[in-house]
C-alpha cells in the first residue's frame, strides 16, 4: 500500500475503537461523536482496504476474520503513532512529574511518603493534585492518576496497586470501655461509624460475622473515608476501614483491629497513565515505586491488631 493510500486516521480510530467495544454506540461516546459518523468512517476504511470488516445485524458487531487479523496491527500503529507525538512534543527531559490522586488517599498515605520518593529521585519536581474528577490526559494536565474503582479506562495503562479490604477499626482506648468488643456481638455497645465511599458496609460485615442483633444502620454516617477514619481515631465509635488507608494509623497504634475478619472490596486503587508514556523514566520510577510503597503497607493491614 502507497502513502496515498494510507487509510484516514479518524477511520482507523473509529474501527479500533468498535472492534473493542463490539458496539458503534458506545465508540461513538467514547470518541465524542455520533453514531452515524462511527458507521461512515468504518465503511470508510472498509472501501479504502477492500476488506469488510463488520458483520452487521440487528443489534450486535461481529468481526470477520479479516478484522481480527487486521485489528492488533492497527492497535499497534496507533500506539505507536502516539507515543511518537508525545517524544517529539515533550522535552527530552521533563523534571516535573503531575500526578492527580483520589481524596482519600492523598492526605492519608501518599503525603506521609512522598519525600521517600523525592530523596531517592531529587531531579523530579512532584506536583499532586487530590482530587476524584476524570483525568483529560490528552490535555497534558497530569502525567499519572491514581484511582480508587471497579475497572479502569481500556484505553489507559493501568496497573493494580492495591486491592481493598475492609474490616473493624477503633482507637486503642475504645477497646476495653463500655463493651469489651471481644465478640462482634460487643459491636451493639458501640457506636458504628459509615463510610459512604466503600461498598462495604456494616450489615455486609455483620453478616459475614454471623451477627444479627446488632442495628447495622445505626450510628453516624460520613462522606468520605478520611473523615470516617479520623473519627474513629478520636475514639467516636468502630468504623470499617480499608486496608491502604489506615495502614499507617495501625502502625502507628491510632488504630487497632478488635476482630480479624475482612472482607474484600469491589474496589481497588490502580495506576493509570497514556500507554504512549510508558516508557517514560519518571512514569516508570514513580510508578514502581508505589507498587514498593503499596506491597509494604499491606502487611500492616492484615495483621490483627488488639490494645
């Protein structure tokens, strides 16, 4: 095939992104555009290859074999073709790393460990942004995210960095006042402290413990992690608490677990950034060094803890 030749890069998008989701909607909301012109560009590209590559019917895509065949080469074309444009825009060395991280674990984790990194990397400068809000990577706002969710973006890499787990948590002077919490039918002595942001909640937990004479609705709910902990640090109840945030508070004994059972999240915190900035040495040492930071916190979450 001459350069003439070359299929539209709109038309290659639009078929990558089809292929993926086997759907012209969904490509067309991932693309901002409609589903008519996600339709247009794929005939497009199917008249410039001479190949079909869509079996139409009713309501369901089906990729013919030429498709399959064609589609990793397209995948592979337009990452690369990224990656390229990030090179030639971007400096050869950019010193300021901009990472954008969830709410709740900024001011819990990453900011009692972030001059780790910039002691054994000082020719970065780190700017971190704590916010829950979508990341517009194609902007160049931000170089890295680290997100709390169900499943990311397909479009992204993404990498596991800590899965969640929830379980009881109380200051170390709760334990042993009204209510000795040494059952979890103790729990209906106390004060039960929600967190909002976890799918985990108390009558999961309950139930998990085979418990049911203790209200799971009662006590005081709060809207983000971070409050929850805090309360139950002041020794306002027994909150749920989840692994990576109160990681350190157990270290530190401002937390201690009264019973070993956890429970696993849907959740979990990943490490998402554009596949074309992967070989970037700051992605890559920051990236690496908050799996090293992530592995050695988990320890101290499923240890049980008692006063």
């Amino acid at each position: 095939m001459t350069l003439s030749r070359l299929p539209p890069i709109t038309a290659l998008r639009a078929f990558e992104a089809a292929a993926r989701h086997m759907s012209f909607t969904l490509a067309a909301e991932e693309l901002h555009v409609t589903q008519a012109a996600v339709s247009y560009q794929v005939r497009q590209l199917e008249q410039v290859i001479g190949v079909k590559l869509f079996t139409r019917l009713h309501r369901n895509l089906i990729l013919t074999d030429a498709a399959r065949a064609y589609l990793p080469i397209v995948r592979q074309a337009l990452d690369l073709l990224a990656k390229g444009t990030i090179q030639l825009t971007r400096p050869t060395f950019d010193g300021v790393l901009k990472i954008s991280a969830s709410q709740s674990l900024t001011p819990r984790w990453l900011a009692h460990r972030i001059r780790r990194f910039t002691s054994d990397f000082p020719e970065y400068d780190i700017r971190i942004d704590a916010t829950d809000d979508l990341v517009d990577f194609v902007r160049g706002e931000f170089d890295l995210a680290i997100r709390y969710a169900r499943k990311t973006d397909p479009n992204l890499e993404s990498v596991l960095l800590s899965t969640d787990r929830v379980f009881p948590v109380c200051s170390p002077k709760l334990v042993g006042e009204v209510g000795s919490l040494e059952m979890p039918l103790d729990l209906s002595c106390h004060t039960l402290l929600h967190d909002e942001m976890t799918d985990i909640r108390w009558r999961n937990w309950l139930a998990a413990a085979g418990v049911d004479d203790v209200d799971a609705d009662s006590g005081v709910q709060f809207s983000h992690s971070g409050l929850t902990a805090d309360a139950a640090i002041a020794g306002q109840g027994v909150a749920l608490g989840r692994s990576l945030l109160v990681a350190d508070d157990l270290t530190a004994g401002r937390l201690v677990r009264p019973f070993d059972l956890a429970l696993a999240s849907s959740y979990a915190y990943f490490v998402v950034y554009p596949r074309a900035s992967a070989d970037l040495p700051k992605i890559r040492a920051f990236r690496d060094w908050l799996l090293t930071e992530a592995r050695a916190s988990e320890g101290a979450s499923l240890m049980r803890e008692r006063a």
